[in-house]
C-alpha cells in the first residue's frame, strides 16, 4: 500500500512538471525563483503570453511587453524580453525575494531611448484555490505606485481578490484570493535624430511606412487587423478564398499563417481570443493570444460577426433565424442568447451588455450580456436610430461608435452614450472612411479615409474620443483595409495585402 501511495505522488508530480516545464523543476531545487515561460515565436521584441499561473501553482506573474527598439531583464533571472516574456513567480515567504521583490530594468537599443513604463490594470484569467469547476476567477492586473520614468522597475508578490465568473457552480465563493498579476510595457522611441520628416507617424524607410509583413501570397488584399499583446492578427483576401496571419509588431516580423487562402472568412475578430469562421464552416476556429494551436467551436451556424471576451466567443448569425449564439472559449455550446434579430453585420459586447446594428432601419441596440431566457425575441435599449447603414459597431468606456454608410461620399464616425437615450454625436465625417480603432490609452479615434482604390490616396487619420480637429497620422497609402494600434504606432493593412506600421504621434 506505501509503495501504492508513493506511486501515485510520482505521477503526480511528473504530470505536474509536465505542465510547468522547467518551472516546478526549478521550485524543488531553491526557495525562491522565477518559473514558467512565454516567448514570441521569434526574437523581434513582441511579448509572448501564456495563460496566467498555469496548473494551479498559485504564483504571481508578470508579463512584460516591448513596444519599439529595447530589451528588458529581470533580477532575479526569469525575464529576458524579447523572447522571454512571462514569467510566474513562486515565492518562498522567507526569501530575500519574497521581501525585495523582482526588478526590471529596460534597456535601449542604439539610436533608441527609454520613454517609459506602463500597466494594463483590466481583469485577466487567474487561478484560485478553489475546486476546478469553480476557474477561471478574474483578478485586476496590478498598477503599483512606481517612478514609471526611471528603467529599473521593482515589482512586489502579494494577493488580491479575484471574482468568480457568474456562471459557475453556486457552491463556488464569489470571491477568492488570488496571486497578483503584472502586465507591463515598456516602451521605446527613437532618438530625435532617427525621426523622419513627414506626416506625424511617418518613421521608416518606405514611403507607405515601416513594413511589418509582406504579402501572404500575390493577389492578396488586406482586410481587418488587430494588434494584441505585442503581436498583429490580420485577414487577407484573394480572387479564391481567405487567410489570417499573425507576426510580430516589429518590421522584418517573421509571418505565421493561421489559416490559408482554402475558402472565404465570413467573420473575424479579435479581442481576449482570436477568432474566425469560414464561408460554409460548421465550426468556428479560436487561438489564444501567442498562440498557434487551434480550438474549434462545435456546430457553428453561419457567423457575419464574432467577438470574445474572457469567456466566451459569440455569433451574430445571417438567415432565417438572426440568432446570436456563445461558446465558452473552451468549446462548450453553443448556446442561443437571442433570436428574430435584425438585419446587420456586427456584434460587440463589454461587460454587460451586447451591441449590434439594424442596417436596414439605421439603429444601434443593446441587449444584456445574459441574453434572452427563451432564446427569443429580445427587449433591445435603443442606442441611436435614423441612422444610414450604420455598421463595425464598438464599445469603449461609456459610449458606442459606429460608422455610418462606410466607404461612401457621406460617411461619418459617430458615437452615443451605451446606456441609451444619449445624443449621438459626430466625431468625424468625411468620404471614405471604411474602419477605425478605438485607443483608449491616448484618448484618439484612429481612422482609414479611403476615397479611391489609387495607390497614395488614402490615409490614416485621428480625433480625439471628445471631438474636434482632425489630424492626418500618414497620407499616401493604398487603400488600406484596416487600422490597429498599440501604445507607440498605428498599424495597417493595404490593397496589396501588406502590413504597415507608423508612429502615433
């Protein structure tokens, strides 16, 4: 019977170390360390990410991001950014780590220099002690009180309350003490006398702008595109079918295909998941931020629009029914939250609530996050009505913004308070605007203007989230088909089904 019992603790503890790779090896050998790993699939600088605290080892993490020409290191070792980027942190109380923490300090490449840190304070996945039905809880990232000027950085262990998602097991605690969670980007610029002359984000050497990506295969065009964890996501098109691509935010970025040009993308998105559904699928298909390994979301119905969020992935469908659907990004479901929609194209969704268009009535709704408890008709908040074609529906903070009549002569931006009954209010109306991303960080709208398909006639502009004069970010492009930004550059895609990337500001 002991050597039973001692058998099972050996596989335990090997499927433990199976899990944590190096990590759990490396918590037996010392009384304080920096396990686990995440990398990017290069060494270009982007962050790689990994699911927080993976296995249950109740360790802080920290995962850091890289935005421009830089480096950054860790004391104790565990960091070393680019390619190591995420680290967890086991601690032994009586460590001198546990007491003094870790530091980070950020050095420049030549002809760069350190501008400063940052943190990302919105809630990520984490790992509680509490049963497995009961995961994942959500805790806030971290933001310390620190000299976010100066390169070295000094971040503390410790816990914090995490929140159980609601639709786990009533016998789960509502609340529960989780490790805390650092999400910090250093960012970089380059020296004054490496800036180009030009247009506010004009930095490199071509003259639509750095080059990120090249083309996938000849013939592409470049759709949607997202810039999430230091990493780009994008969609392409050609004459036979579609693809999504991800790279590094970096120029030279080496190109990872996601799905290749095999049947059209009927709906792509990305936002906590990547996700995306071919013409004709009965799945769809979702990758974690980093990663390239897929989960395919059983018995899809025919998608327009996607969307995520730490849970779930949700489906506008086209047809019959109008239906919006939600898997667990798990692959649970789906399971129908509302029926007998209108006609649209889009679905977006924060943390209570749901939005989607009528393009045929020109209105924008809200319904709850919770759905509809028949699955039927719902009882929709107005947003706004009377609109033209309004269309790519976001949410942000307080507000919903929208594009009315894309891509033609009258086109404008706008935006209404999310609860409803708000006046809606025109950011920006000119002939062409096509996408825009919304970038909180910075408090501006970032916006295609494409008023032909001529090479060099189109642009990237910006507003800001309250309103008035617009900015020309870089002119001369061709006909880009979507717009990402990250803390530092905007990011396109253009006819030729290239990515590019300029400074902000």
């Amino acid at each position: 019977m002991h050597d039973l019992e001692m058998n099972r603790r050996e596989r335990r503890a090997i499927s433990n170390w199976r899990r944590l790779g190096v990590a759990a090896a490396l918590t037996l050998a010392g009384p304080a360390v920096i396990a686990g790993s995440g990398c990017t699939s290069d060494d270009n600088g982007a962050s790689g990410t990994q699911p927080p605290d993976p296995g249950g080892t109740f360790g802080s993490d920290i995962t850091v991001r890289i935005v421009g020409g830089g480096h950054v290191s860790s004391n104790p070792i565990g960091i070393d950014c680019p390619t190591r980027c995420f680290s967890t942190l086991l601690f032994d109380p009586a460590s001198a780590a546990a007491k003094t923490g870790v530091a980070l300090t950020a050095s420049p490449t030549p002809g760069w220099t350190f501008a400063g840190w940052s943190f990302d304070g919105a809630p990520v996945a984490g790992r509680a002690r509490e049963p497995e039905e009961c995961q994942p809880y959500t805790r806030p990232a971290t933001v310390p009180k620190a000299d976010t000027s100066n390169p070295t950085l000094t971040l503390t262990p410790g816990v914090g309350p995490g929140t159980a998602p609601t639709t786990k097991a009533p016998a789960c605690s509502a609340t529960s003490s989780l490790p805390l969670a650092y999400q910090v980007t250093a960012t970089f610029t380059k020296a004054p006398d490496e800036i180009d002359a030009g247009d506010a984000g004009d930095d490199s050497g071509t003259p639509e702008g750095d080059l990120v990506a090249d083309r996938a295969q000849v013939g592409a065009t470049g759709r949607k595109i997202f810039a999430r964890s230091g990493r780009l996501y994008w969609q392409w098109d050609t004459s036979f079918g579609s693809g999504i691509s991800t790279a590094s935010s970096l120029p030279g970025s080496l190109r990872t295909d996601l799905a290749t040009a095999v049947s059209f993308v009927s709906a792509f998105d990305v936002d906590q998941a990547v996700a995306y559904q071919v013409s004709g699928a009965t799945t769809v298909t979702t990758y974690s931020i980093g990663s390239t390994i897929p989960t395919s979301l059983p018995t899809a119905p025919p998608c327009v629009a996607l969307a995520t969020d730490l849970s779930y992935a949700y489906c506008r469908q086209s047809g019959a029914t109008n239906q919006i659907v939600r898997w667990t990004l798990g692959g649970t479901g789906p399971v129908v939250l509302a029926s007998k929609l209108p006609t649209g194209s889009d679905v977006s969704v924060d943390a209570t609530s749901i939005y989607y268009s009528d393009s045929s009535l020109g209105s924008v709704y809200s319904i709850p996050l919770a759905g509809v408890p028949d699955g039927g008709t719902p009882s929709p908040t107005l947003i706004a009505d009377l609109r033209t074609s309004p269309g790519n529906v976001q949410v942000y903070s307080s507000y919903v913004a929208w594009i009315d009549a894309a891509g033609t002569s009258t086109s404008a931006l706008l935006q209404a308070p999310r609860t409803g009954g708000g006046t809606v209010f025109t950011l920006a109306a000119m002939n062409g605007i096509r996408d825009f991303v919304i970038d909180t960080t910075s408090s501006y709208v970032y916006f295609t203007v494409v008023p032909s398909a001529a090479p060099g006639a189109s642009s990237i502009v910006r507003v800001p989230l309250t309103g008035g004069a617009t900015t020309v970010v870089k002119s001369g492009l061709y006909a880009p088909g979507g717009v990402a930004v990250d803390s530092s550059y905007v990011y396109w895609t253009n006819l030729d089904g290239k990515v590019f990337r300029a400074l902000k500001f």
